[in-house]
C-alpha cells in the first residue's frame, strides 16, 4: 500500500534530520575525542556511512529514502521519459521537507553536545577545487542511485549508497556533501561538519551542475528505457493472441 504524500514527506524530513544529526554529532564527538584531523575524518564518515545505511532500509519502503534534493530533482527529470518516479507534488513536498529536517537535525546534534543550538559556520569552504569535489561527489551518487534501478538492484541501495559516500568521504576535497539540504543544515552548527554560509550557494550550484552530469551519465551508460510501445515482446513472454482469431496448432494436430 503507498503512503501518503503527507506520512512520505514526514519520512523524507525525519530521514534527512537524522541524517544530518549524524554527520553533525560524530563530527563533535570527533573532535571532543581526538585532536589528529585524520582520525576525526575517520570517526566522522564511519559514523555516516553507518547511520546513512540504516535510515535508507528503515525509510526506503515509505518514501524511497532521497533524503537529497539532487536526487529527488534527478529522479523526476529521469521520471519524465521513463513514466516512473516522483511527480512535481512529491518535489514540492520533498525538498522543503528535506531542507528543514536538516536545519532540525543541525540544531538536534548541538542539543545533545551542549553546543549553540544555532550558531552559523565560520568553516569557509569558498574554493574552486572544493566545488570540483562537489560535482564529481554528486554526479557519482546519481549515477549510483539511478543505475541501481536501471540494472533492477535497487535492494542493495542502503549498502552501496552508503558505501559510495563513506568512500566519497576520502576520494573527493570537498569530503562529499553532495547534498543541497544537507548543505543548508550543516550551515547551522559552528562544529567540526559546518560550513560557512558564504560557501552554501556555491556548493549547492555545484551539487546541481554534479546531478546534471550524473542524469547525462545514465544516459550514456544505460541509454533510453523502452517505453511499454516500444516493447514487442520481451524475452521469456509470449505475445498475446486476439482471442477472436483460430488457435495455433503444432503440426500434424488434428483439430
């Protein structure tokens, strides 16, 4: 039974609040816990990778678990020639969910450290090849998500999404944000995981411009999906017969 679009937003902005409280919180108990950045990096994306694995299985059934406004913006566009995916209700009610379910989860995160509950970022991320970072983190997870469905693999999405951003974490400068709502959350908190308020609309711009080169990477790779016209008849289906015409008998069968 689909949910509705009300307890699916809901599922949407708890999952991206959570989310964020996870990247946040780790990022501080990080810190608290070691001075060495290596190791606060290490903390921070295990953290992540775990708790990002086990909001998708728990939330995937309900809404399908983007917790991401790229990704939500990306199946739609990918929806549009496909038939399938969200339409533009469940994107007006996505993104704003997601957006303030991160603000909530920021604000969560320094609740339970005893931090500000708001005090924005001064951690300037303002730089080109940060911003490099971003669209190659973004393009590769909308590659991910997306191929996933295409290949029909889409069960293994809590474990491989989550490993791509715990390998992400490493691979790109930017430490994969390649998240718009995540970014505007992790704008909110002064701690280990923010980012100054100043660096958000780039790194958003640079999410967006990963997501465009992410659904053109589908397309290239997976090419057009057969629209059911273009079906004749798939392999391992026989065609269906018009009831109104002779059956067909195999020959030397007398009638």
């Amino acid at each position: 039974m689909t949910a509705s679009l009300g307890r699916r937003a809901a599922a949407e902005a708890l999952g991206t609040g959570l989310l964020v409280a996870v990247v946040v919180g780790s990022g501080i108990q990080a810190s608290e816990l070691s001075h060495d950045v290596g190791v606060q990096l290490l903390a921070n994306s295990l953290a992540t990778v775990f708790g990002l694995g086990v909001l998708i299985a728990l939330l995937g059934p309900v809404s399908g678990a983007h917790f991401n406004p790229a990704v939500t913006l990306a199946a739609w566009v990918a929806g549009r020639r496909t038939g399938g995916g969200p339409g533009l209700r469940e994107v007006a009610a996505y993104v704003p969910a997601q957006v303030a379910g991160a603000i909530c989860g920021a604000v969560l995160a320094d609740a339970m450290f005893a931090e500000p509950l708001v005090r924005f970022s001064r951690h300037e991320r303002s730089v080109g090849h940060l911003w490099l970072g971003e669209v190659v983190a973004t393009a590769g997870l909308i590659l991910l998500v997306l191929g996933l469905e295409r290949v029909g693999r889409a069960s293994l999405a809590p474990a491989a999404v989550a490993s791509y951003i715990g390998a992400a974490y490493w691979f790109t400068s930017s430490t994969s944000f390649a998240n718009p709502a995540v970014t505007i959350g992790r704008a909110f908190t002064d701690t280990f995981a923010g980012i100054a308020p100043g660096s958000v609309v780039p790194f958003i711009g640079a999410q967006l411009l990963g997501a465009v080169a992410g659904l053109a990477a589908v397309a290239v790779v997976y090419g057009r999906v057969a629209r059911p016209a273009d079906v004749v008849a798939p392999h391992g289906e026989q065609p269906e017969l018009d009831p109104s015409l002779p059956a067909l008998r195999p020959q030397g069968q007398l009638p």
